[in-house]
C-alpha cells in the first residue's frame, strides 16, 4: 500500500533561516506529489505538485520541491523563511490510474520566530 | 476567488445520533471527495464521488456513513449513528476532473466531537 512519512513533525526557525522538509513516499509505479499547506485557522492550500518534467518544481511564496525518483523523495525548500511561513506543512501523493485519492503524511507543524 | 465551504464549523453530538456534514463545493467542479483527520493523526482518504455515485471509497467508510449530493451545489457526509472515535475534522474536497494529476480544493473542515 502507498504511504507517506513527513519525519519532521515539529520544526522551529528564526526568519531569514533556510528550510527543508522531508518527504518519503512508497510506491514503486508513477506518482504525482503534492504539498499542501494549512495557516492557522484556514484550509489547505495547494503550495506545489509534480506530476512530470523538471523534477524541480517551483510553487507559491517561494517554495520550490525537489522529486528524487531513486530516493522516493519529495522534499519541500525555501531559502529564507518569514514569520507569515509558520503553517503545518502536508506532504500528499496519488498514484497513477484510476485512483485520485491523496495519500497524506502526518504533516510538520513550522513555527518561524520573529 | 471560487472555495470550497462547509457547515457547521464545529458539531458536537452525542454517541449513536446522527450527523450531517454540508459542503458547496467549487460550482464546476465535478468530482468531490470527503477526508478526515484524527486529531494527531493523519489526513485520511474517506471516499470519492462523480456522477452521483461513490467513485472510491476506503475501509473507514462502512455502512454508518454515507454521501449525497441533494441538489446541483451540495455535497453531505452522514454518519448515522456516531462512535467516540468519529470525533475529527471532516473536510470536503472538490477537483475539476477525477485525474490523479488534478488539484483538489479543499474547504475549513467542521470538527465534529462525539460525546
């Protein structure tokens, strides 16, 4: 079965310092990666997908993922973070075919401080 | 900009009631989607609807739930008779097409407690 793990589940950072959260998936055939991200008290957000191409992909606010096929990683980065950044951050995943369900990781809950 | 919405935001209920959970979905989209998450846990996969009928849907969502569509903007999610672990937050997704590769909008959530 198709699992995701966010090993990350509590992150805290100063503004301007840099970030990467990790993302593991299992599944051996073709993929689409997403992150999602929730701010306090609003829904879930689409911050970036990956479905082919460019196995770098750049999404809203500045944050850019990485798919490294042969690591079955999706990792989430940006350069320099804000205070408006904290969120808890979810790394999802479908597989191809018929199915569209989101497989989901536990999420990483990002604290920026000022 | 076109959202997902879902009422209530919080339900409280006691065990063995009924609940019904409201969602407008994004008015073109066509297929819809329930998921919940556990409080520390997961966001989990509860089923897939298009077309008036249950596309998927996985092993949580047994014969005390079920979904409809009642008129052209609303999708329900109905627990019939609610456990103490269906306490979570139920959110509603929408998707303009059923791909894998589609993105899913989601609304709020309603955090349904059971007593």
């Amino acid at each position: 079965a198709q699992s995701v793990s966010q090993h990350n589940h509590h992150v805290i950072l100063s503004e301007a310092a840099s970030l990467e959260l990790g993302c593991n998936y299992s599944y051996g055939g073709t993929v689409n990666l997403f992150w999602y991200v929730q701010y306090p008290g609003q829904h879930l957000q689409l911050l970036l997908k990956y479905f082919s191409g460019d196995p770098l992909v750049k999404g809203i606010k500045g944050f850019e993922a990485e798919f490294i096929k042969s690591k079955f990683s999706f990792n989430l980065r940006k350069p320099s973070v804000q205070w408006s950044d904290t969120a808890e951050y979810f790394c999802a995943v479908t597989s191809g075919g018929a199915t569209n369900k989101l497989i989901f990781g536990t999420g990483t809950l990002l604290a920026v401080q000022p | 900009e076109p959202e997902v919405t879902q009422t209530p935001s919080h339900q409280v209920t006691q065990m063995g009631q009924e609940v019904i959970l409201r969602c407008v979905p994004i008015s073109n989209h066509l297929y819809f989607y329930w998921y919940r998450q556990i409080l520390g846990q997961k966001v989990e996969f509860l089923v897939s609807f298009y077309n008036n009928e249950i596309s998927e849907k996985s092993e949580i969502f047994d014969d005390q739930f079920s979904v409809e569509r009642p008129d052209g903007s609303n999708f329900t999610l109905k627990i019939r008779s609610t456990k103490l672990e269906d306490s979570a937050m139920y959110f509603c997704a929408s998707s303009e097409a059923g791909l894998a590769n589609n993105e899913q909008f989601f609304g709020p959530g309603t955090r349904l407690t059971v007593l």
